[in-house]
C-alpha cells in the first residue's frame, strides 16, 4: 500500500485559549493595539496625555484660588495682590462669587425660591419619565410636557397668585438656556412630525407649503430667524400690541429647530419598507392608524441619533440669544467679564471653562441617554 502525503499521521498540537474580550488585558488589545497603526496612535496619545494632563491638573486644581471677595484674590505681587509673581491659576473663587448671577440672571435675589421651585418640579417629573419601567408614563408625560410649562409660566413671571411680576428682562444664567432648549424639545418634535408628514403628502397645497417652510427656515442661521423675530415681528403689529422679547426668542428657536427635525423625521419615513405601508393597508389600517402605531413608531427608532443631535444643537444654540439682549449661561458669564471687581488675567479663561463644562456635562447626558435609548429599542440581535 502506497503513502498518502495529504493524510496527516499525528494530531494537530493543542492551541492555548484564546483571550476573552472581557479581560482587561483582551479589552486593551482589542481595542488599542489590534494593529501596527492602532498601537502608533494609542502611544501617540498617551505621550500626549501625560504631556499635557499634568499642567491642565495643575493650572485647574492644585495651583487655583478658590476663595476671596475680590480680584486681589488672583493676583500677583506684581499686579496688586497676594500671589507669589509667575502665579497662574484657575480663579474659582470668580466663578463661586459670581455663582448664583450664571444660574439666574438678574432675576430678584429675594425671588430665588421660584425658579428653585420650578428646577425641583422639574427633575422630580423628569427622572421617572427617563426611567422605562415607571408606570403612568402617560400622566407623567402628561405633568411634564403640558403641566410643567404652565406652572412655570404662572411661578416664574408671577404677577397673579400674589406673586410679585418679574420681567422677562431680568432673567438669564442657565435657566434661560434650560427654559429655551426645553420649550424648543417640547415643540419641535411634535411640529417637525407634521412638517414631516406634510412634505411627504400626495396633498399639493399641503406639501408645497411644508417645503416652502422647511427649506427657508433651513436656508438662513438662527441669528436670522431670531433677528426677524425680535425686530420685523413688533414691524406687523399694532401699536402698542408687543411680544414679549423672551417669547420671540422661543418663537424662534422652536420653529427653526421644528424645521431641521422634520427632516430628521423625513429620513426615518424614507427608510421604512414599502412593504410596512402595504401590510397596514393590507389590514385595513386608516392613515392616522398606519402612521401612529405602525410607521412613525419604526421611522422615530431609525433616526434617535439624528433627534437628539438636533436637541443638543439646539441646546447650544440657545447663545445666540444674546442678539436680542437676552442673556443665557454663555452671555451672562461673558458680561461677567467686565465687572471691575474681578478683573483678572485668568478670569476671562476661568469662566468660559465654567460654562463649557455646563454645557459639556449637559450635552453629555443627553448623549449617553440616546445611546441607552438605542441599545433598548435594538430589536436585530434578538431572534
């Protein structure tokens, strides 16, 4: 009997296991070395990290005054103050002096229980209605959307109920980017739905009228919108019949932010299978049924990324404002700057880190939420 070469006379050696990806060790070579390019880049930015963490440590938290009542605080010897010369530092006790005028404009400091208030109800309303498995979703819904906007109104202008009438100029700080972004959520979702719908209507008047909408509010920069709205507005008005400046100011952000989430929504419309809209009609579903319980439930999925980009766009958005004096976060800390009493080298920096970590830590969570949101609404792994 000849020899067959390409039959193998021993057993192939054992291999070790190979490494779980849960290890810290898989997990680092997985995702920071899996290649010659991926290993180049990871050195890259630790070298960078360990060059430029340590000053950014130093200058934010070791070496930074956080108390005093007055610019001598961050100074040096050289410049009027106390510091030893070549000092350089974050100026916190600025941003703690100056901490509850970012919050709150100058809203009435004998009046702070209001807004206070408000920001309570708020996130007692808000977190059960983020949190999926809390009942009632639909009165909490119902409180938050609907109810919360007008307490607010009614608290935070006052001018009924015994409550002392606080205009709408001395708001500012946070709480007027936090009351402009969500009025903006609140309507824009809904609106940019039915623009959605509109555009994609077999109706001609109907659709005409949601394009012509859409593509010249998206043709021109909030500043314009708002600009428009603030001094054309009062220009079709009666005399002495004027808007409220900060309501134009929602006016505004509300319809331009209405304009690109229906396009958002139009892209998630597009994406659904013909055959959805065959198989509603097939059972005999009317269009306001189709489109609720079998299109837009799908088409909204699709494009939670697109959502909330729109949202945290919006949020930061809200700076504009300033165009209309109305101050938010941004504008207030600016104006800050030149407040005689604590004008400083390192002042201007300290503040806008401030309201860059505000807006950060904001945009953060609305970030991670979506992409929760994503995982449990993630349907194609599941069989």
């Amino acid at each position: 009997m000849s020899d067959i070469s390409y039959v193998r006379e021993r057993f192939i050696p054992a291999e070790s296991p190979p490494i779980s990806d849960a290890s810290a060790y898989g997990w680092i070579r997985r995702n920071l070395f899996a290649s010659w390019s991926d290993s180049v880049l990871t050195i890259v930015a630790i070298l960078a990290i360990l060059y430029y963490l340590p000053p950014a440590i130093d200058w934010l938290f070791l070496s930074a005054v956080w108390t005093g009542t007055d610019r001598t605080a961050c100074l040096t010897v050289d410049q009027g103050g106390a510091l030893p010369t070549g000092w350089s530092g974050a100026c916190w006790a600025y941003v703690g002096d100056r901490f509850v005028q970012f919050m709150f404009g100058s809203y009435p400091r004998d009046q702070l229980w209001r807004p206070l208030l408000v920001a309570a109800v708020f996130v007692a309303l808000l977190v059960p209605f983020l949190i999926p498995r809390v009942p009632r979703k639909g009165l909490n819904a119902l409180l938050l959307l609907v109810g919360l906007p007008i307490f607010a109104y009614i608290l935070l202008l006052g001018g009924r109920f015994g409550l002392r009438h606080v205009e709408t100029s001395l708001w500012g700080g946070l709480m007027v980017t936090l009351i402009l972004s969500f009025v903006g959520i609140v309507i824009s979702l809904p609106a940019g739905i039915l623009l959605a719908l509109g555009r994609r209507s077999q109706m001609p008047i109907l659709k005409t009228a949601c394009i012509v909408f859409i593509e010249l509010i998206r043709g021109v920069p909030l500043i314009t919108v708002l600009f428009m709205a603030s001094v054309l507005l009062p220009l079709f008005l009666e005399p002495g019949n004027n808007i409220d400046k900060f309501l134009r100011a929602l006016i505004g952000v509300s319809i331009f932010a209405s304009a690109y989430m229906a396009e958002v929504i139009r892209g998630g419309l597009q994406a659904i299978p013909k055959g959805q809209y065959e198989a509603a009609d097939a059972l005999g579903l009317n269009y306001f049924h189709k489109m609720t319980f079998i299109v837009l439930p799908q088409a909204i999925k699709l494009v939670i990324p697109g959502i909330v980009n729109t949202f945290i766009g919006m949020f930061k958005d809200t700076s504009l404002v300033t165009i209309i004096s109305m101050y938010d976060l941004l504008g207030v800390v600016k104006a800050s700057f030149g407040d005689s009493g604590w004008i400083t080298p390192v002042t201007p920096l300290t503040g806008l880190i401030f309201a860059g970590f505000v807006f950060w830590l904001f945009c953060f969570g609305m970030s991670r939420y979506s992409a929760f949101v994503e995982r449990r609404l993630d349907t194609g792994h599941k069989r």
